[in-house]
C-alpha cells in the first residue's frame, strides 16, 4: 500500500511493488485504492490483475484493509461533551498503585466546581508529586479544559480522618 493524501485526510493505493522499493517508493502497476474516511464504497481492488500478480509468484506484504471481506472500522470517536469528573478519574486512576480507591466528586461552590479527590493514603505522594510538579500538571490540565468549555474548575485532595 501506498499512502497518499493529506495530513488528516488519508488515502492509500494497494500497489504491485518490488519488495526492496520502500512504502511510498517506486511501483509496478497499480491495482486498487483504499480511503479510510470514506464511509461506504471505500475500498478498489482490480482482482484479475491482483491474481495475475499472485501466479507470477508476487507475496502480498501484509493483509490489506481492502483485500478482507469487511474493511475495518475507524476507531471510536471521544464523545463530544467533555466530561472533567471521567478525565480526572482516567488520568488518576493511571497514576496510583490502588486505582479501585479512586473517587473524584464535583462539588460547587460560588460559580466555581471543586472536584474533590479522594485516593488510598499511600497514593497521595504519587499524585502529588516531587515538588508538587504532578498535581499541578493534572490542575493545569483541568484549567485548560474547563476554560475552553467557558467553566471554572480547581483540583483539591481531600484526606479522609480515620
């Protein structure tokens, strides 16, 4: 396969190649063309010249997406609304040894939301860091996806008296 295309919109060319031609490099014939983005329909393929290919002794590279019965699915998209509480979790919960004891609660206050996070006692240093430098790179975070969405949000860590 042979990439063309822009930057974000990708499109490919199943070609007849030499082996030690790199990807995009020079070609034999072209014999098909594959674009991703498209949602039907997406996929060529010249069958009586891939299978004259195949009796000359031609090796398909890999599988292509348009050589299978069912060309493959884009990956699932975020949803669109841009749920802070879920983030946090995610990034947390991505930091600490006992990520089942992780608990973010929105709490507001004023016109600001206060998430609340609450972690095993011996998670705390992870999440907060040398210096403070991870908890304030998770609050920058935060910030800078709150402000985009018009919202004020801050971080705290709340330890639990026992």
């Amino acid at each position: 396969m042979k990439r063309i295309g822009t930057k974000n919109t990708p499109a490919f060319r199943i070609v007849v190649t030499d082996s030690r031609s790199p990807r995009d490099g020079k070609f034999i014939e072209e014999i098909g063309s594959y674009l991703p983005l498209k949602k039907s329909g997406n996929a060529t393929l010249k069958l009586e010249r891939a299978n004259y290919w195949l009796s000359k002794g031609a090796q398909p590279a890999t599988p292509s997406p348009a050589s299978s019965s069912a060309p493959p699915r884009p990956p699932p998209r975020p949803p669109e609304r841009f749920d802070m509480q879920a983030f946090l979790e995610y990034v947390v919960k991505g930091l600490v040894q006992n990520p089942d004891a992780v608990t973010v609660t929105p709490v507001t206050r004023d016109e600001t939301t206060v998430y609340e996070l609450r972690l095993h006692p011996q998670d705390v240093g992870k999440v907060i860091g040398r210096q403070g430098v991870t908890i304030n790179a998770i609050r920058s975070l935060l910030l800078a996806g709150s402000a985009k969405k018009g919202l004020r949000c801050t971080l705290e860590i709340v330890e639990d008296k026992t």
